[in-house]
C-alpha cells in the first residue's frame, strides 16, 4: 500500500502553482447578519456556497474554525463536513481549526476524526494546543505522519493574553515556545527528510525577539494567523520569518470575509491577499 504524500510536499506544490496564502473561514454570527443571512444552519450553508464559489481554485489551503460550525449542532457539523470535501474536490488542501488539546484516549479520537482516509473529515491539516504537555500530542503527531497530515501545535500566537504563559520560563531555563519548537523540530527530523508532520501556529503579529523561536523550528511549517484585521501585514512576515519563506502559510481571515456578500468584492478580497503571499514566498 501507498504511502500518501506529506502535507509538506502537497503544500509546496500548491502553493508554487496558486499562492501559499491560507483562507480562513469563521462563519460568526455578526458575520451572517452583515451578509443578511440568518443563523441557521441554512444560513450556513448558502455562506459556505458562497466562499466555495469565490475562492474557487485560487488558494492554497482552507482554513474553517470549527466552533462556527459546532455552534449549529449535527447540522452545522454536517455542512462543515461538505465544506470541506467539496474543497478538497477543488485540489485545496484543507486545515481544520479545532485547537484540540488533552490526553491519553480523549487525545487519541480527536486525532481519529480529523486524520485518515475514513475519518469524519480527513482533514490534510488541524491545529492543536500543547498545554497539557507535547509528550500528549505524540500519538496525534504520529497518526498525521501516517495520515500525510500535518499537526499544527500552537507555539506563539498573537493574543496577548498567551504572550505571559508562553515566554514563562521552565526549569532548563528555556521558554515554554522554546521548549515546544525544540519538541516540534525533534520530532520532524525522527519522521525523516521533507515529512514533516508536526508544524506551528506562530502569529504574523509577533515581535522580533521571537526570532529565535522561529530558528529553533527548523524546517517546520508555520501557519501565520493575524493578516489583515489583527494588524499584521506581509511586511511583518518579511521581518520575522526571513529566509524562511518556503514554511510559512500566511493566514487571513476578516479581511476578507468582510467583503462580502458580493461575489466579486470576495473575490477582489482574496486576490489581495493571494498576490502578495505569492511574492512574498518567492523573497519578492
């Protein structure tokens, strides 16, 4: 049997093909009702219609917070569901936003329904949080690897609230980022040449003296939440991942949305933000 291809490497082709840039999708509820559709899980759906249709084949990843959905019920999962498959129909790869983070057998069927052929949503990507400690993300980061998937485990994100918890110091006197990015980075060189299943959550909005996490990652992925209406730009990745450029999936998400509902100001939204990540992946 086949090993399928690592996220790594699909992601690379993709984004050398279309753009690196990474499409969040947060169906909130003031965003319905900007769009004057009602919060339902028909409302859902017809919002779900109308991403599929502007983003069309045009980005490298999709990237649907599952809480929106969740929020709906069975219902709201079900449309999650078809989201998500009828994007990977599109050859988009897909990064389910669940932030998942516990032990032992919880830890392993969350794993279960994100990754795998079979599974509930045979995500290609999802998140994850580490504060129960990495060692209880190891069989998630090892059912990726089997999967082709990738793990993103937040390391740094750009909410000020994590920046006290995050650059805490431990025992060995490394930060807690640190400590995370050095598990990431072990980990990817144990799975071998460009595998590469355990990637990071490092917010664009991050300052410089989070360099060195960033090196510390090695040839990790970094999914770059905080374009746009966080206030970080494409300038700001220039400065924080320098030389780096190849890892990163730059994220935007209300930037966009915000454009809606008109199917032309979406798709006007999402060439701003494809264009400038296509040239900042080649150094431009």
């Amino acid at each position: 049997m086949t090993s399928p291809q690592p996220f790594a490497q699909r992601f690379a082709r993709i984004a050398d093909e279309r753009s690196p840039f990474c499409l969040g999708v947060d169906p909130s509820k003031d965003l319905l009702a900007r769009w004057g559709l009602p919060d339902t899980a028909k409302g859902l759906s017809d919002f779900c219609e109308r991403i599929l249709e502007a983003a069309g084949d045009s980005v490298a990843v999709v990237k649907p917070q599952s809480a929106f959905f969740e929020r709906h019920g069975p219902s709201g999962l079900l449309v999650l569901q078809s989201l998500m498959y009828r994007f990977k129909d599109a050859g988009t790869l897909t990064l389910l936003d669940v932030k998942r983070g516990d032990i032992g057998t919880t830890m392993d069927a969350y794993a279960e329904t994100v990754f795998g052929a079979g599974s509930p949503y045979e995500a290609d990507a999802a998140t994850f949080t580490a504060y129960l400690g990495l060692g209880a993300l190891v069989k998630t980061l090892e059912r990726a690897r089997a999967s082709g998937a990738c793990a993103f485990v937040v390391v740094r994100s750009s909410n000020p609230e994590g920046t006290a918890l995050q650059t805490s110091t431990g025992a060995d006197g490394r930060r807690v980022a640190e400590a995370l990015a050095d598990g990431l980075r072990e980990f990817n060189e144990k799975s071998g040449p460009g595998v590469l299943p355990a990637g990071a959550v490092m917010g664009a909005t991050l300052p410089d003296s989070d360099r060195g996490v960033v090196e510390r990652l090695g040839g990790a992925l970094m999914l770059t939440p905080g374009i746009g209406a966080q206030g970080a730009g494409f300038d700001d990745l220039k400065r924080l991942f320098a030389g780096r450029e190849a890892q990163v999936i730059p994220t935007a998400t209300r930037s966009v949305l915000e454009a809606g509902p008109d199917l032309a100001s979406l798709r006007a939204a999402i060439e701003r933000h494809v264009e400038p990540a296509r040239r900042f992946r080649s150094g431009a």
